[in-house]
C-alpha cells in the first residue's frame, strides 16, 4: 500500500502558505575585531529588505 500524499497540509491555510513564500534565512559572515575570527549572524528577513540586512555593518 503506497502512501497518501498530505495535501490536508497544502490546502489548508494557503493564504499563510503564500505569505511565508516572501520570507528567506538571510546567513552574513561577520569577522570579530578582537579574535580576527568569523561568526555567522542569521535571521528571517522579508524578501524586499534583503539588501539593507547585507547592508548593515
């Protein structure tokens, strides 16, 4: 018996399913001025503001 394909999930709430497409996991490597050595900052940020997170120092 082959298994069911759970489109309960993508049926349900497709307007959030929509919203959440717009949202992207944003990784910028920034090095430490005491060590010398890089540490990783993330965050969720909505696809229009990508550029300014990349921007900030």
């Amino acid at each position: 018996m082959a298994k069911q394909a759970k489109t309960a999930i993508k049926t349900k709430d497709q307007k959030a399913a929509a919203e959440a497409k717009n949202w992207t996991k944003v990784i910028r490597a920034v090095r430490s001025p005491k060590t010398g050595a890089y540490t990783f900052k993330e965050s969720i940020v909505h696809k229009d503001k990508i550029k300014d997170f990349l921007a900030k120092k």
